[in-house]
C-alpha cells in the first residue's frame, strides 16, 4: 500500500536550533507535501514539492523531493518558539486508475516541540 | 472570507446516537475531503466529493456517509455512532486535485 512513515515521531529541541525530519516510502509519490498543524487548528501547506531532486525553500524551511521519489526531507533553520507543531508530510493517493483526485495519503506526524 | 469552517467545534454522543458534522467553504472549490486524525495515525480519508452531487469512498469510509447536495458544503454523518469513532475530524477543499487542500479548524467528537 501506500504508507509514508516519518521519523523521528517527535523531536525536543531549545530555540535556535536547526531541525531536520524525513519521510519515506516503500512506494514511488510523485508529488511530495510537508504541513504544519498548529495545536487545536487544521494543517496548513508548507512547502510541496514535484520533481525528483527538487529542493524548495520556504523562509527558515527546506525541503527536498528524493532522487528515489521514496522518500523526502523538511529542515527548520534556526527555531524558533511558534514552530511547534505537528508536521506531516504527505502525497496523492492513486486510484486503480491511475487517478488521485485529489485524495493524500499522510505520515503519522513528526511532534516539534520547542523550549526558549 | 471565511475560508473553511467547521460544526460543530466538540461534540459527546452516547454509542448508537447519530450526528452529522457540517462542513462549508466560501472559495468555489469543487473538491472537498473529510478526515479523521487520530493519535500517532496522522490523517486519514474517509470520503471525498469531486463536486456538487458527487461523493465517493476514501480509506476508512466504514459507518460514515456523506453527501454534497450543495457546492458550498459537505456533510459527514454518523448513523450509529461507536466509541472507535472517536476521533477529530477535518475538513479540507481544494480548487482542483492537485490543488492545495485548504483545512478547516476541526471538529473533536466523543463517543461514550
């Protein structure tokens, strides 16, 4: 099936310290997703990511797409204390045919946690 | 512009009372999601509408239907509810499939 596994599950960082986290698959995503979930509100995009190799940056974010396309990486420069959250990565989720719709598959969530 | 919202916020069912958690966007998206996120689970699907009359199966669809009789909203309904179903639950839209999928604030629902 199509599963992405994160790691780690949660991270406990001081401010100011650069943060890297990964998400892999035993399946080939085309389209690569990183989100951020706030406490007690919904994920919003960060970055995404379309083209094998492809390495995008969204202020103190980076993220990269895999050579593989098994796999992807999101990096936090420099944290700070409104960065913590839940980050998921995440991908279109094929249909028999061939078809997402829209429709993604997400990682289990990596837990930033970020003391001052 | 209210983007997606979300009714209601929380909710406590007794096992075997239904509800349905209402959904709304003001964007003219014409793809719509219902999630469920649960502990170290992260998201998971439960149905999508590709638009205004359309609604299909997502990958926990299980003692769930919905139906998307307006553009604007979706709604997620729970005949019999069951404690595995508690859970938060997000709604997202998108303008097309592979569009960014705009998420509302979710609902925390608890069946006892």
């Amino acid at each position: 099936g199509q599963q992405l596994n994160q790691s780690p599950q949660s991270m406990f960082i001081q401010e100011g310290e650069d943060v890297s986290m990964n998400c892999t698959s035993s399946s080939i995503f085309n389209t690569w997703l990183w989100y951020k979930q706030d406490p007690g509100e919904g994920p919003v995009l960060l970055i995404a990511l379309y083209k094998a190799g492809e390495l995008t940056s969204n202020g103190r974010l980076t993220a990269q797409f895999g050579i593989t396309r098994k796999d992807s990486f999101l990096n936090i420069s420099a944290s700070i204390p409104s960065d913590v959250g839940i980050y998921f990565c995440a991908g279109p989720r094929r249909s028999a045919g061939g078809t997402s719709y829209g429709k993604l598959t997400f990682g289990q969530g990596t837990i930033l946690t970020v003391h001052p | 512009n209210a983007g997606v919202t979300q009714t209601p916020k929380f909710r406590v069912l007794k096992t075997g009372q239904s509800m349905t958690l209402l959904c709304a966007q003001d964007m003219n998206h014409e793809y719509m999601y219902w999630y469920r996120q649960d502990p170290g689970m992260g998201l998971r699907l439960i149905h999508y509408s590709v638009g205004e009359g359309t609604t299909a199966k997502g990958e926990v669809p299980d003692g769930y239907n919905v139906s998307r009789l307006k553009k604007q909203n979706f709604l997620l309904g729970l005949e019999s509810a069951a404690p595995s179903q508690t859970s938060v639950y997000f709604c997202a839209s998108s303008p097309w499939p592979q569009g960014t999928q705009y998420f509302g604030p979710g609902t925390r629902l608890l069946v006892l």
